[in-house]
C-alpha cells in the first residue's frame, strides 16, 4: 500500500486484519516509525484496532523496491491536490507510479499496480500508463496489469466504508488484473458487493460524477432549508422525508443543513465542471451546485449576526467539517469563525478533535475552549455547526442566563428544544415556526 494517511493506513490495516501480508509505503518517516511500532499513524475510528489485530503481517517502510518485490500487487493512495485550473495533479502517483515500475525490473513474475487515488478521466490509460510502462520496461495488458479502483468512504467511518461498500468500481487494462483485484475483496469485504468492472475512462468519470452527485443532492436540500426558513410552518426535515421516500430521490445525503465540506465533495464537484468544460460540454448542475454551496457561509452568518443584534460574544461548536474526524479542510464552523471575527465580533470555538487543526488557520481571531459546555456559558449567542454526538450531553443548566436569554442556532437540530425552552432560544436551521 504506497501512502499511509488519511485513506492509506485504513486500508493497509483492513487488508492485514483479513489475513493478507502488507506492507505499507511512505516518503514521510513517521508514518513509517508509528506503524512499524504498531501505532496508528493518523486518527481514525477503529484504526488502532485492525494494526492491533495484524501483527506480523503489516510492515512499513519507505523503500519501494523491498515493498514491490515483497508483494504482487500495489495500492497507489496517494494524494492528488488540486491544480491551478481545479483539476487534479498526478505529480504524486506518477512518482510512485515511476518508482514502482523500477523496483518491477528487478522481478520476474505478474504484478499489478491499482491507483486507489481520484484522478482525472484519461489520466490512467494516458500519462500513468506511460509512467508505469517505460519506468517497468513491461507491457500494461501483457506481463504488468493496471487498474483504477478508487474507495467511496468518508473520513470518521473509512473502516466501516472499506468493509462494507455498496460496489466495487474497477477500471481494468486486462481481465486478469481486475480479476487479481476482485479476488482481494472478496477475501476483505464483509459481504458480496457488486463488482462494476469496465474500461479506465468509464471508472474515472464514475468516480467524480458519484461525489458530483451526491453534492447536487446536499445543495438542494439545503435550498429547500432556506425556503422553509421563510415560510410560516415549515419544516425542512418533514418535507426532505417524504422526498426521501420516493425510490427516485432516496433518502441519503437529503438533509438541510449546512454546506458541504472536507478533502473530497467540494473539489470534486469543481473537478468535475473543469472536465466539461475542457471537453466543450455543459457542466450547468455541477457548477449551480458549487455556487449553492458557497453561499451558505454568507446564509449562515447573516443569521448569526441577526441573532446577535447588538451583542458580541459568540460560540462556534464544531470545527470538523464533520463528526468522528479532526479534518478541517472546507470547514463551515471554521469559515464562520472567521466571517465573525471580521465582523468584529468576540468569537469562542471548540471541537472534541479539530481544535488544534482550526487554531492553526483562525489563530489569534477566536478563543479557543476546552469544552462544549465551558463554550455556552461564554457566549450571547451560540451557534453548533458539527453535529458531534456529545453536544446532546452538554448540561441544561449551562445554557441558563440570569440576563438575556442565550440564543441558540442548531444548524443540525440535535438539541432537544423542548426540553431547553425553559432556559434558552432555540432555533432550528431550516425549520420556520413561532419559535424559530
């Protein structure tokens, strides 16, 4: 397994837990250190566990000569930043890719090379085809295969995702090399998923339109948020379950709430209007999408600050871009941490993981605290922009007032608003009612 972050280690550690030798590959040392001694090298739920549950088959190192000539076949996880068009750059696969294919001089024998990472349709049977034939010397489809396989899993339940996914996505150069990595899922996945093989182009194309998707499908409930926030009586949560039960539509990502976020979605989505638009297509959707998304910082904080008034100290719970994860890459509550600090308001923040990730990007415009409920007695108003699951727990008592009462903003409707009006304001992102 060649790269051992965020999607890397996870994956490594499954293929071990499942019985299989790995060996994991990093340029970064203490990657390498931390999983050599049988630690985790990134945070992940039950990551630690699977390493636990693996010794004696899952090994690190950054030579990828010893890796390849010690296995059969190389999961390329590596990452694909953006560039400057919003494309994504293959500056790191192809690396490995070349490095590959000179430790594969030195073997005799079938090996196949599968690129885990998102790429750029074209980019598999183009450039990283030419990278792994000229620096291997082999022919892909003859004695070297080639697959593109990426993972749909969402940092916080990466393990779950890899266990249990709802296909399997394999772009293949042969029927040899597909079949190779169909027979290790088999061995690694919980149940029998679907295994939807066809031609590189096609699986690259799925990858992104998927993640496209289901962003279309967040933006919209989270139109349908702002809609029922203006009109008397309604209820986004009603009306997203009824949509949901229409096998059309289906129920999943349907929630109003707030944008989307994290490594993935966000330049995906943008990934995928590039690629229209490089190609002399129309990317309508995709783009609308992503110009829904961007503005529901602009939504946020304007109700923020009404909330406000002529108050100034205000609590932002949830740095994460979601639960179960410290990832702050395209984090709402970061960005609206930032939008009230140039606001000049007074801004207290916490997370129960990313604290010290958003401390690094926010520096000296918030306070941070180290609890949630040492946030609520801080501020005037409150807003929860992650719905981390012990927010629910934080003690009644700590939102009552002797003065004006707390005003509350619960973008995700966790809090149980019953039970708080007697002490606080709660209101309900997405829900328009007498006491909203």
């Amino acid at each position: 397994v060649i790269g051992l972050g965020k999607l890397g280690a996870p994956l490594a550690a499954v293929l071990a837990s499942k019985g299989h030798q790995v060996v994991g590959v990093d340029v970064n040392p203490d990657y390498v250190r931390a999983l050599a001694a049988g630690k985790a090298p990134v945070e992940e739920p039950g990551l630690q566990a699977l390493i636990d549950a693996s010794r004696g088959r899952l090994t690190a190192t950054s030579d990828y000569e010893k890796a390849v000539l010690a296995s059969e076949l190389s999961f390329v996880i590596v990452p694909t930043p953006s560039d400057t068009k919003g494309g994504f750059s293959n500056k790191y696969v192809l690396s490995s890719v070349e490095a590959i294919g000179k430790a594969l001089r030195k073997k005799s024998g079938y090996h196949v090379v599968n690129i885990t990472s998102t790429v750029m349709p074209g980019s598999t049977g183009g450039e990283i085809r030419r990278a792994l034939e000229e620096s291997s010397g082999r022919t892909v489809g003859k004695d070297v295969g080639l697959c593109y396989n990426p993972e749909f899993i969402a940092l916080g339940s990466v393990i779950h995702d890899m266990l249990y996914p709802d296909m399997l996505l394999i772009g293949e150069s042969d029927p040899r090399a597909g079949d190779v990595l169909e027979g290790i899922y088999k061995t690694t996945c919980e149940k029998n998923p679907p295994a939807m093989r066809m031609n590189w182009v096609n699986a690259e194309l799925t990858k992104i339109s998927v993640n496209t998707y289901v962003t279309t499908k967040i933006s919209y409930a989270n139109m349908l948020a702002d809609m029922c926030e203006r009109l008397q009586g309604a209820d986004v949560d009603v009306v997203t379950a009824a949509l949901g039960m229409d096998t059309r539509i289906g129920g999943k990502y349907l929630k109003g709430g707030l944008g989307y976020g994290g490594p993935c979605f966000p330049r995906d989505n943008v990934a995928f209007g590039v690629l229209a638009r490089s190609l002399g297509a129309r990317a309508d959707i995709a783009e609308a999408t992503d110009r829904l998304n961007r503005h529901q910082i602009d939504r946020l904080a304007e109700i923020a600050l009404r909330l406000l008034d002529s108050r100034s100290r205000v609590g932002v719970l949830g740095l994460s871009y979601k639960p179960e994860t410290g990832v702050i890459e395209e984090s709402q509550g970061v960005a609206l941490a930032a939008r009230l600090s140039e606001e000049r308001k007074e801004v207290y923040v916490h997370d129960p993981l990313a604290l010290q990730g958003a401390m690094a990007v926010l520096q000296d415009k918030v306070v941070p605290l180290n609890s949630a409920e040492e946030c609520v007695k801080a501020v005037d108003v409150l807003v929860i922009t992650t719905p981390w699951p012990q927010f629910k727990d934080i003690p009644h008592a700590a939102f009552a007032r002797s003065g004006p009462r707390l005003q509350v903003l619960d973008c995700w409707r966790i809090l149980p608003r019953e039970q708080l009006s007697a002490v606080a304001d709660i209101h309900y992102l997405g829900i328009k009612g007498s006491d909203s």
